[in-house]
C-alpha cells in the first residue's frame, strides 16, 4: 500500500491479450511525467495508477495508455456527470433567488408608498454594493458568454441579455457616482439597480427550469441505463463468483440464477428458464429460453438457472447501443430547427437594431424626462426580445418525443426521421417477418393411407436430422401434439428438395411433387389451398399424405393496417412470394388486392418503392433490417422491425423493438404530435416576440400611455421559455395507443 | 507433412522468444512483415513492441524475454 497520499486511479483496460501487453502499458505509464507508480492487471484488465494530480490528470493518464496501443473503456463516468449536472442546476436555483430577492427588495425601496424618508442620492449608494454583485457575480455567465461572442460578431441571446442589463446598470452607476452632473442635466435621481437585478434573477430563473426540463426529459436514457446489472456471477475454472459487471469479458461463462438481470449479451449453454424482455421488447409474456438461446443484457430471469457464455459486453451489449442512439436522436436537430437558427441569426442583430433606434427615436421625439424613458424602452425591448423561446422551441421537444418513442421500444435515428415519418403519406409493408412472423408453422396433416398421428410422427422422426425451415416446422407441430418420436436409422437430405430416411424399419420419403414423382411414387393428392406450401410424404413408396405449412400473420396485423389507414395513410403489401400467398395474407390484413405488390424479387423492391415515390408518394417502408436494407434505404423513411436492434440500427430511420406491428402507428403518431409541438413552440416564441418587441418600444405608449418596464419584460420573457418547455412536456402525455 | 514436421514447424517471437505456432498468429492477426519476412508473436504487447523499433531485437544484445 501506498504511504503518500497521491491521489490514486483504476481505469478498465481494453486490448490486452497476454503478459507482453501488461508489460508495455505498464512501461508508458510509468514513464509519463507525473505518475509515481503504475500497475496493470491482465485478469482484472484494469491499470491502477498512483499520480501527481499538479503533474498529469485522468485524461492524460489515459491518454498515455493510448499511446501505447490501447484503449481505457468508459465506465462510471456518468454518475460523476450526473452529479456535475446536479450541482450546476442548485446553483442555479440560489443565484437565481438571490438575484431576484435582491432586485425585489431595491424595487420595494423604490417604490415604498408616500417614499422612504432617505435621499434617493443615498438609497442609491445602499444599492451600489448588492446590484453589483448581482451584476458581475450572478450574471457574470451572460457577459463572459457574450464577450467570448463579440470579436466574431456572434450576437446571441446572451449579447442581449448583457446589453440590456449593463445598459440599466451602467446608467444606475452613473447617476449614483455623479449625481450632480445628472441634476444640472435637469433629471430625476431615479436608478435602475432594481431591473438590472431582477433581470439577471428572472433570466438565471429561466435557465433553472430549462435544465430541469432536460434533466427530466433525459429521463428516458438515465432510466435505460438503470436497467443495467451491476455486478455478474462468473464462473472461473469451476469457481463462481460475483464480479462487477465491467470486468465481464467475451467468452466469459456466466450463471444467472432466478430473480437475476442478465449482465450482458450472450448465448445460453446450459439449463433453461423464462426471461422477461419487456424492458427492451416491449413484448410482456416472458420469453422461454433453451440451449443455444441469445439471452439479451438487462433482461430478467423469471424462473430457472441457467448458464450463459458472454459474446458481447460493454458498449456494444444491445443495451449500450440503444442507450447510444436515443442520446444521438436527443441531440440531434430536426431540419425544421435550421429554420429557428436562421431566424436567431439575423434577429439578434435586428433587436438591437431597434433597441437603437427606439433610444434615438424617444430621444428626439418623447415626452420628458427624455433620457430616462429612452433608456427604460430600450432596456426593455432587448430584454424582451431575448430568443430563448425560439433556442427551445425544437430541442425539448424532440427530446422528450423521442425519449418517449423509447420508452414504447420505438427507435428514432435523429430528428430528421422525426420530422419525415410525419409526412408519409404510404406506407409499404414487407410480408415476411413484418405482417407475419416468418416462422413456419404446419396449418393441415391430411393424411392419405395412414392415420394422422402415424403420419406426423414418422414424418417428424425422419426430419428430426434436418435443419431445413419446413423440418422445424414439422417436428415442433408434432412435439406440440405430444407425440412420441422414433429414431430414424439411416438419414438423407436431398438440398432444396426434402429427405430420405428409415423410421422403424420404413422407408420415408418426404419433399415436394417432384422430388417424390421422379422416385416413382404416385402423387395424386387432392389439391391443397394455394396459399400453402404443401409437403408429400411417401412409406415404402407409397404417397401417405401430404402436410401443409405456411407462414402465418401476426395476430395484432389487421388492427395495425387498419390504425394506419385510420391516419389517412395508404397501405401497400410488397412480397417476393407467389401472388396467391402474397394475397391471402394482404386479405387477412385488410390490405385491397389492388395494393398488393407480389412476386417482387429483393433487389426490385427498392424500384418498387421509387415508383410509388415518382407518383407523388412519400413512403414508408417497413421490414426487417437486412433482407430489406434497400428498400429501407429507398424509402422516404425506414422502418425496421423484428430484427435485432444492433442490426437494424445501422439500417433504418426508426428502429423498432419487439415484434409489435402496432408500434408502426404509433411512431406515426408520435412523430406528428412532436412536429405538432414543435409547429406550435416556434408560433408561440415568434408570435410574442413579433407583439411584445413593439409594445416594448413604446408603440403603445401615444394612444394608451402604456409602457413596460424591464423587469417586467424580464418576467414576460421567462414566461414565455417557460411555456414552450411546458408545451414539450405535455408530449410525456402521449399515448399511442 | 507428417506430424513430427507440424511439431518442428514454428516460429519464435523475437520480442520474447516464445514459440508460436504461426497459423494460430495468423488467425489472430498476431503477424508483421518486417523486410521482406514474416515475424509472429505471442500477443498484442510483443507486436507493438516489434512495431515501435523492429531493429533492436535484432540486436546482438538483445535478449528475449517478457
């Protein structure tokens, strides 16, 4: 142990393969200026090291490790950010309240009924002390961040805020040092110590609520994150012990007991159990589990132990990239927003502009006292027309829109996919594996010469040895009928076209038309609905029945078509199978004959697409990630569903967990109600800058006499950043359904 | 090539001296090609190691070792 009290630091590293790497790291280190001593573990994969906090700090220790060709994973840092971020919003809070106190308390003074029995020259003197502090300590963010935008003449809302309140403050100052110089001059001993205070309380208020607001729409990603399991049972050399679950390693053997999170991604290879996916699939029966099962990271085990082999652990675990991509759409701007910044752009300017120009104009043309008027109007008018409302209006509410998509196991890329499902006019949905499951399943056991139970089982026996779609099929139907398989002796598949085998001393034959018509045995069957696939089976050359299987539509399918008609959006079927099967499915989903697309090779359905889209459509595309990844990209937007999230990520535009159709309305109707909250933030932030800004100037002022002041331009302009906030919250409000 | 001769056949890492089998190096990425021949290592240490300064452990002086 350590006699000094050097700080000390253990960062997970990542790349190490064997004792030269721990030898190397540990040379870096050890030579990097600062560092007293380093240690780099192999099984724990972490480098502990002890340094001169004066010399080197984190980033540069880890830095040094990745000079020598290695890498330090992230771990634990959010918690330390989560805290920074809570301290920045209490003090916040306190300077906001000091502010504001102190503004209110001076504005009381001013205005104390039948007045306060001190010279104003000396009330003045009592405020110098507490308005500058909350001048240049409370508000120093607003100078310093205006400032910093000066010399590359980036006029923000921070430039007006600085303005408008050194303007009220300077004017105060001087009245207060020179009061003679003010009285020759004919005018009042009036200050405005009270507005500037109270401005810089209002505005520091208004940031509280803002970074309240996006604390608690990043609510959806912190409550993602907590899903996480911290610690994992690993199973070293026969020993099982409980790790943090950092140091969890590809290929690791890991028990997870009942009531258990699985730590990470990975396969099953030993026992069973029930797993609850809901966290992540939104599907709310738990999901049975067997040898050779991938287990998903953060789901729980509902029932039985089992032991799973890790395959992928820390940033690239479903989880962490879900986790990922919510925090990349949070942040990301919807083209609508490059309309806000264009218009921030040239209004800050504009604003002063007019702040200017109403100084001038009340200078020249207003009643007396001239000066103080003209500085009041044109205080007020950069005070109220700070843009903030408009800064917001776009982030808060695709942030909270697409928190809550995640919430429902829906996706959202970025906000431009935000903005572009809400202007689909059609939507194509593939058939396989979206509108049904793309599983087969047996739908008919017509047997021929033998009975039906016979027939199943000796045909479930000879395709037990295949690992064909059609052979799953059959055994899982005969499994689920209770029947008891024989072994079949000898085995044969024959690619494409079924199998041969021996069953209790019988030859079965079992495959298409064809392949038993060139074997000699008579195929003649009553024909079977066409939408069906169906399989012959012969015994010692005999036909002895023939078995059906389809894939079959999902249940929830037809309610999905018709929620999307029920929004005013066509709906397309696009297969690659026969018309026949193409259709019956399409009848089944209540999709017309005449919005079917049969027959469509993989590589057309991306022309299929373009042609809806030379139409006049904007299209929507739902399927799976990989087969239909062309057509996904093709599309006006993507949508991905029933394929593993990591995949379909890379794929699709809105990504949906779980196999719920339904999700696709309902990612319609979130994407309308955001960009509907949106629409209505930047009418409500433009609308009362385009009202107020005049009043402000005094514009009202030779009909009504009415004239604001600045701080209660200050208290109007939190309002209003306070409303488009509220307004995105209400989106929490959404339900899909 | 008969068993004896896989047995024979492998390669030293020149960094710490170890024996490697070089198809195993191989699929593991654990190669480099240093003036015109092929040189395998243990682990990814011993490969940044070489890559750093191929020439001395070329060395007369220079020791294997880990």
């Amino acid at each position: 142990m350590s006699t000094t009290n050097q700080p000390e630091l253990s960062l997970p590293v990542t790349g190490m393969t064997c004792a030269s790497c721990v030898n190397r790291i540990e040379r870096f280190l050890n030579k990097a200026d600062g560092v007293t001593t380093a240690t780099v573990n192999l099984a724990t994969e972490r480098a502990t090291v002890q340094f001169d906090p004066t010399k080197i700090d984190r980033t540069g220790i880890v830095q040094t490790i990745q000079a020598a060709g290695y890498d330090v994973r992230a771990d634990a840092g959010t918690s330390e950010a989560a805290t920074e971020h809570d301290d920045e919003q209490r003090s916040l809070l306190v300077q906001a309240l000091a502010a504001a106190g102190i503004g209110l308390a001076m504005m009381v003074v001013m205005l104390w009924p039948g007045g306060v029995p001190w010279s104003m020259e000396r009330v003045n003197v009592w405020f110098l002390v507490p308005a500058t502090i909350v001048q240049f300590i409370f508000g120093r963010r607003f100078l310093v961040a205006a400032a910093r935008g000066l010399p590359h003449l980036d006029l923000n809302m921070n430039t007006l805020v600085a303005m408008g309140t050194l303007a009220a403050y300077g004017y105060s100052l001087f009245v207060t040092l020179f009061p003679e110089a003010v009285r020759s001059a004919g005018l009042g001993m009036e200050t405005y110590f009270d507005s500037a205070a109270l401005i810089v309380g209002l505005i520091l208020f208004g940031r509280w609520l803002e970074a309240r607001a996006k604390g608690q729409a990043a609510g959806a990603v912190k409550a993602l994150l907590e899903l996480q399991p911290r610690t994992a049972r690993m199973i070293r050399n026969g020993v099982e012990m409980d790790l943090p679950v950092d140091q969890v390693r590809v290929d690791d053997l890991l028990r997870v007991r009942p009531g258990d999170k699985v730590p990470v991604d990975g396969i099953l290879t030993d026992g069973a159990s029930a797993l609850d996916e809901s966290m992540l699939t939104g599907e709310s029966l738990p999901v049975e589990k067997s040898m050779g099962d991938r287990v998903i990271g953060a789901t729980l085990n509902t029932s039985g132990s089992f032991v799973m082999r890790a395959e992928k652990v820390g940033a690239e675990t479903a989880l962490s990239q879900i986790v990922a991509m919510v925090e990349q759409a949070q942040g990301s701007k919807a083209p609508i927003q490059r309309v806000a910044d264009r218009v921030t752009g040239w209004f800050v300017p504009a604003v002063v502009g007019v702040a200017l120009l109403t100084f001038a104009l009340w200078m020249l043309l207003g009643p007396e006292p001239r000066l103080p008027l003209a500085l009041s109007s044109a205080i007020t008018v950069l005070i109220i027309a700070c843009p903030c409302a408009m800064g917001l209006a776009t982030p808060t509410a695709i942030m909270v829109g697409t928190g809550k998509g995640a919430e429902h196991g829906i996706l959202v890329r970025n906000g431009a996919a935000l903005e572009q499902a809400q202007r689909v006019t059609t939507v194509v949905l593939d058939k396989t594996g979206t509108l049904t499951r793309g599983v087969l399943s047996v739908i008919n056991v017509i047997p021929e010469s033998i009975d039906e139970r016979e027939l199943l089982s000796l045909a479930a026996a000879a395709e037990r040895g295949s690992e064909h779609p059609i052979a799953e099929a059959i055994v899982r139907h005969a499994e689920a009928a209770g029947l008891a398989l024989p072994d079949a002796s000898t085995f044969e598949a024959i690619a494409g076209r079924g199998v041969r085998a021996t069953v209790d001393g019988r030859k079965v034959l079992i495959g298409t038309e064809k392949l038993l018509d060139e074997s000699g045995v008579d195929v003649d069957a009553p024909p079977t609905d066409p939408a069906h696939s169906p399989i012959f089976v012969a015994l010692d050359g005999r036909l002895a029945g023939v078995i059906t299987v389809a894939d079959t539509i999902r249940p929830e399918a037809a309610e999905a078509v018709r929620r999307l008609r029920d929004r005013g959006l066509d709906v397309w079927l696009i297969s690659g199978d026969r018309a026949a099967t193409a259709h019956e499915i399409g009848a089944r989903a209540g999709i017309g004959a005449d919005r079917i697309l049969a027959e469509v090779l993989p590589g057309q359905k991306s022309a299929k697409i373009a042609e809806l889209q030379a139409n006049g459509a904007v299209v929507a595309m739902v399927g799976d990630g990989i087969n239909d990844a062309p057509a996904l990209a093709q599309a006006d937007l993507g949508i991905a569903i029933g394929t593993g999230a990591d995949v379909a990520l890379e794929a699709s535009d809105i990504t949906i967990l779980g196999e719920d159709l339904r999700s696709v309305p309902n990612s319609i109707g979130l994407s309308r109600a955001t960009m509907r909250t949106i629409r209505q933030n930047l009418g409500w932030a433009f609308g009362y800058n385009v009202v107020l800004i005049p009043v402000a100037a005094g514009a009202l002022f030779p009909i009504f006499a009415l004239l604001l002041n600045p701080a209660l331009a200050a208290a109007a302009m939190a309002l209003s950043s306070v409303s488009v906030v509220s307004n995105s919250l209400r989106l929490r409000a959404f339900n899909p359904a | 090539m008969t068993d004896l001769d896989q047995l024979m056949d492998h390669e030293t890492d020149p960094v710490c001296g170890m024996a490697i089998n070089p198809d195993a190096a191989r699929a593991e990425g654990l190669t480099a090609e240093y003036q015109g021949r092929s040189h395998f290592f243990c682990g990814r240490g011993c490969l940044l190691e070489f890559a750093d300064d191929p020439e001395r452990v070329f060395k007369p002086d220079h020791v294997p070792h880990m």
